[in-house]
C-alpha cells in the first residue's frame, strides 16, 4: 500500500530556523500516532513562503509558522486531523 507523503520543507530559510531539530521530533511523533505504515515524511524544496516559519504541506494544504518549540503541538492540532481526514477519506486504514 502506497503511503501518503508529508512533505517538511529543507531550504536554506526553513534549515536557519532550525528544520534539523523538527525533523527528529516529526519521527518521533509519527512513530507515536501509529503512522509509520501510512505516511511517509519526506524533505522538500523550498515552499516559498519562507518569512513564516518552518513550512511542511500534506495534500494541498500548508502548514507553516512551525519551530522546534511548537512542532508537537502544532502536529497534533493541526496536522494529525488533516491526515486522519484525508486517510479516512481515501479509505486507507489507520492502524488504529
Ligand atoms: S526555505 Fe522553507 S519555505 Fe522557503
């Protein structure tokens, strides 16, 4: 089964505000929600909105303003119900 991709912006702005240090703790948070057979967190190009903050995109939708303080909770508001929506709509199971 073909995983749905969430893209974390790696340009030039996004590496100076600290995408390196997300970047751990998106594994750690995907491993955490049971997504690691569904979702497969891949390195972007630039998203070209780099004044607002760390950038990642799922589907169409971006998500931006992020940083290494509010990656979690940004995650988990925001990010984890576009996924579950979006995976629940194309009707490939959660492993939950
Ligand atoms: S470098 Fe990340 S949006 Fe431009």
């Amino acid at each position: 089964m073909a995983k749905a991709n969430l893209f974390l912006c790696m340009g030039s702005a996004c590496h100076q505000m600290g995408v390196y240090d997300v970047l751990p703790q998106l594994q750690a948070l995907i491993q955490k929600h049971d997504l690691g057979e569904v979702i497969e967190l891949k390195g972007s190009f630039c998203l070209e909105t780099c004044s607002k903050g760390i950038v990642m995109k799922f589907h169409d939708t971006r998500f931006s303003g992020i940083s290494p303080q509010n990656v979690e909770t940004t995650f988990e508001a925001k990010i984890l119900p576009q996924i579950q929506a979006v995976l629940t709509d194309s009707q490939v199971p959660l492993p939950y």
